[in-house]
C-alpha cells in the first residue's frame, strides 16, 4: 500500500478514536467534536481523490501496455 494512503488512513483512525475518547473536552472547547467531525470529513474525501488518481494513473499505465 503506498505510504500516502496509510498515512490518510491512519489520520481518519485517529481522529475517530479522539472522538470517542475525549466526549468531555466539548464542554471546555466549544465546538471541539464539529471541529474534529469536519477533519474527518476532509481526510476521508483526500483519501477518496488520492485512490481515484491513483485508479485512473494505474488504469492509464494499463492502456498504454495494451497499445505497446
């Protein structure tokens, strides 16, 4: 697995993990679990741009194989 898309994943499980762990810091940190909601978020759709690039790089390479 290439190392960006482990770091990303890593990234997501991390934050789902700070989540669950830390409920009581919304209390101190309003907006503390939104916060960390939308990181989610954004990790999870550069994760999902990275795998689409890296699909159509790898179905490209396929193609050009093909015509060779």
């Amino acid at each position: 697995m290439h190392s960006t898309t482990t770091t990303l994943e890593t990234l997501y499980r991390n934050i789902g993990e700070m989540m669950t762990r830390d409920r009581n810091l919304e209390i101190d940190f309003p907006g503390y679990r939104q916060g960390l909601e939308t990181a989610r978020l954004y990790v999870l759709d550069e994760l999902a741009r990275y795998s689409a690039f890296s699909m159509a790089r790898k179905d490209s390479a396929e193609k050009k194989a093909r015509a060779a």
